[in-house]
C-alpha cells in the first residue's frame, strides 16, 4: 500500500519570504527548547540529587528518562506526524513539553521527577521527530541547504549554552526554575507555532503496535546497555541488555521487510542515497563522541589544564560550528553532499589526527586551532548530509525521514560514548589519545562512505 496524501491541494515548494522566516522561527524555538533542557539539567545534577534524596548514581536517571524516552520514540511519532500532519505533531510536542516542564519544577521525589522528565523526553521527540521535515516544507528546493544549516546552528547553540544557561539560573535561583523558565518560552513557541507553519501533508497509514514495541526494546537495550559501559565495565547486565536491544532490532528489521509503510525506514534504507547519507552521518557522530568524550581528560590529565581552562578550550567546537553554518549552508545549496560530506569528514579526520598527535606540552592556540579544523570539517558534514536524507525520500516519507534523522545523531552518540567508556578502560597507558586515533578512524571510513556517492550512476544519482 502507498501513503496517500490526505490534502486535496497541492504542496507547495517551499513558503514566500516573510512567511518562511516566521515558520523558521517557530521550528528553531521548538527545536532549542528540546535541545536546550537537555544540556541545562547536566549541570545541577548535584543539587537535583541533594533535593531528592537521591545518590548519584540514581540521580542519572533524570537525564535518562529524557533520552530513553526521546530515542525510542522518534521514529513512532514521526510515523504519527506522517498521519496526522507534522506541524500538528510540533504543537503537540510543545503542549507535552511544557506540561512535563510543569512537573518537573513541582516534582517531590526522584520517581516523580524521572516520570516527569520522561514526558518532557516524548514531547521534545515530537518536535525533534519531525523538525527537518517541517523545515523541507518551508524552503524551497534551492535553499534547503540554508534551511538544514540553519536548524543544526539552533541544535549546536543549544548544546553551546547549555552549561551557561544553567549556571545562570541556577547562580539565582533553585533547580526547578530551569524548569519553569520553559513555561513562557514554551507558550511562545507554540503561539509561533501555531500560527506560522505551513500546513503539512497527511498520508493514509496506519500505527504498528508490534513494531513500536519492537523498536522501543531494541533502542532502549541499546541506550541503556550503552549507559552501563559508559559508567564502567558494564558487566553482565551491560552486555544482556546490548542483546536484548540487539535481538529485538533484528527482528523489527525482519518485520519491517514485510510492511508495505515501515515505520523503522527500510524502505529509504534501500535507496543509495539515503543509506549512504545514514552511514556517513552515523559515522561522524561516533568519531565525534570518540572527541567529545575523551578530550576534557585528554586535557586535565595529559595536558594539565584546569576545569575553567578545559572548559574555554573545548568551547571552540561549538563556537566554530556556529560560526560555519550559514557559510556551509550556502555550499549544501550549491554542491552536492557527496563532495561536501566526503570533504568534512577528511577534514574532520585530519583534525582529529593532529589532536592525536599533539606536541606534550602545546599552547593553547596549538590545542584551538586544530579542534577548530575539526569543527570546520563537522560542519560540512552535517547540513549537506541531513539534506540528501531529506531529498532522498518522498514527501509522503519526509517524517521518517526526519525521524532517522535524529536517530542517527542518538545512536551515533550512544554507542560513541559506550566504545570510549571500553576504550578508556582497556587502552593504556594513553586511552585518552587511542580515542582520538579511533576518532581520527571513524571520520576516515565515513569519508570512504559518503564517497561511495560519486561512484553512483556519476555522482549524482544517489543525490536526490
């Protein structure tokens, strides 16, 4: 059975000037609440866990809860968005969303506070789910690329801020407030919402029960299988659950081969296009992580710098990643992925490499220039990527899409945290610098993946 588009008339390419920028401006305050709220609570965890009573090993469950809730169910909700519309979805994610923000700041225990936060995890992947489809429907073919950028400048602003914004709040004020500031920005957002999106196709499909369960046990095996690794050796339990996830992924694979509207992609998953756009942005946020991970050790224990120094250092990512977006978007407009992707992800290895192969006592500058070059190259990747998995599936699919979007990025870091948790409990006698070799690795073979796109019926068939 093919999705049939519930609208009589028909889609237009993008929205006019005026309207775009304000639906632009919808979709970005949705998208930096979810990202945002994610990053702020990192930083209070302390003071949440003396509130609640709880160790801090169990305190970690307020920010599980977020992301266990927000992977397993961005697929399912993009599916949701397919049927009954994706803008509908955004305003939904944002009611739930503020709602959950609600009980989270009126939250007594730490079960309270988990449940809570797991709500607030399901309405930002209403957004997340089907944020890149709604930014399809807002810019035209020509200017997607900008569109793309644009979207994944809010996502690294919001991880950027994170720690700032939580300091900030919480210099003033208690924990809850980081949750209750969500309330007027969260209403906002869903004013914005509500009367600047574009109307978005609905396609005749129905809800697979047993697959979302299927997906819910193999994506949360994974998650919290990897969590397990990420804080030790993970053990028994660790490994149990990876099979579970594991298992429980295979056989939604399996089933999904028989449906004729999937709802985990496999259907995108056999164009070229997509997969080799899946492959390579999976590819870089695990090389990422590798980086992301490891690099503050690198630089309090190897290379004796203090937290605020660490701090200041590893801020040039995300400062250099914010500054490079409306530049890269420009080229996702005008080159196609292949050649942009294969480009980042050689300069995102490159960097990686020199970090490996710093001097033993660098300068800072030493230590700047070259997390900036990386940077540069993890900025090409991303819009030009993200925006052949958008062209590389059809409307009626724009919400899977989206949706895988995102799982990419969760999976990515997931397991990128898992194998630097291994790494640096095995390599020695410098686990810090083998993770930025297998970092330096990871980029290389994503270069190798996203070049396979040139080789496609001359480079431009896997485009879309």
């Amino acid at each position: 059975m093919s999705a049939t588009l519930a609208l009589a008339e028909p889609i237009q390419d993008g929205l006019p000037r005026p309207a775009r920028l304000r639906a632009m401006f919808a979709v970005a305050m949705a998208v930096l609440l979810s990202v945002l709220d994610y990053a702020v609570v990192n930083i209070a965890m302390p003071e949440i866990a003396r509130d609640v009573h709880a160790t801090a090993s169990a305190s970690i469950w307020v920010i599980n809860a977020y992301q266990l809730a927000s992977v397993t169910s961005l697929l399912p909700v993009a599916r949701l968005g397919e049927k009954f519309g994706h803008a509908r979805m955004c305003l939904i994610g944002l009611v739930m969303f503020v709602f959950a923000s609600l009980l989270c700041a009126m939250s007594q225990t730490l079960g309270e506070l988990t449940m809570a936060r797991a709500l607030q995890g399901l309405g930002g992947a209403c957004i997340l789910g089907v944020n890149a489809a709604l930014v399809r429907h807002i810019y035209p073919s020509e200017l997607l690329g900008r569109g793309i950028a644009l979207n994944g400048l809010v996502i690294a602003l919001g991880v950027a801020l994170g720690p700032s914004v939580g300091a900030a709040v919480l210099a003033v004020a208690n924990w809850k407030w980081l949750f209750l500031i969500n309330l007027p920005f969260g209403l906002a957002a869903f004013y914005f919402a509500l009367t600047a999106l574009p109307k978005t196709p609905r396609a005749d499909v129905k809800f697979d029960m047993t697959s979302t369960v299927l997906l819910g046990l193999g994506l949360g095996g994974i998650v919290i299988g990897g969590d397990h690794f990420a804080e030790g050796p993970g053990g028994t339990l660790g490994f149990g659950l990876l099979a579970v996830g594991i298992v429980a992924m295979a056989a939604l694979v399996r089933l999904q081969l028989t449906r004729a509207h999937p709802l985990l992609p496999v259907d995108l998953l056999a164009r070229g296009g997509f997969a080799a756009a899946f492959a390579t942005g999976f590819l870089a946020f695990l090389a990422s992580n590798f980086f992301i991970i490891s690099m503050p050790f690198n630089l309090t224990d190897v290379l004796h710098r203090g937290p605020v120094e660490t701090g200041l250092v590893i801020t040039s990512w995300p400062l250099s990643i914010v500054l490079t977006a409306p530049f890269v978007g420009r080229l996702a407009d005008r080159y196609p992925a292949a050649i942009l992707s294969t480009l980042g992800m050689l300069i995102l290895s490159l960097g990686f490499l020199l970090l490996r192969l710093l001097p033993a006592a660098p300068t800072d500058i030493d230590i700047v220039w070259r997390i900036s070059l990386a940077a540069l190259g993890f900025s090409l990747v991303q819009p030009p990527n993200n925006k052949a998995m958008l062209m590389n599936a059809p409307k009626p699919r724009l919400a899977g899409a989206s949706g895988m979007i995102s799982v990419v990025r969760l999976l990515g870091q997931t397991i990128g945290g898992m194998l630097v948790a291994i790494t640096l409990g095995l390599a020695h006698p410098a686990p810090t610098r083998t993770c930025l070799a297998f970092a330096s690795l990871a980029a290389f073979l994503g270069a190798i993946a996203s070049a396979m796109r040139l080789f496609a019926k001359g480079g431009r068939g896997m485009e879309g």
